[in-house]
C-alpha cells in the first residue's frame, strides 16, 4: 500500500495499484469471455457493418 502512494495527487495509479486492479478485472470478467453475444447485438454489428459498406460506397 506504500507504493500506492507514491504517486499521490499526480493522477496516477502506483504499480500494485495497477495490478491489483487488472487482477481483480480479469477474475470478473472471465467468465463472460466464453459467453455468445447475444442476437441483438449481433443484428446491430450487422446493421452498422451494412451501414459503413455503403457509405463506404457513396464516398
């Protein structure tokens, strides 16, 4: 917690804080890794893909 401090009222993490956090980041989120992405949200990657090509086009 000391190194934590050491870079106090700079606006900046100390390297422990950083780890901690990436730690704490990767247990939450590793179960959501293997999820499917929900239809709706593929339907709008789609629909927005679709979008760019033609404008891509009309340029």
């Amino acid at each position: 917690m000391a190194g934590d401090r050491q870079n106090f009222g700079t606006g900046q993490l100390g390297k422990a804080a950083q780890i901690r956090i990436g730690r704490r980041l990767r247990q939450i989120y590793r179960p959501l890794v293997g999820e499917p992405i929900p239809d709706d949200c593929t339907d709008l990657i789609l629909a927005l893909r679709r979008k760019e090509r033609e404008q891509g086009r009309l340029a």
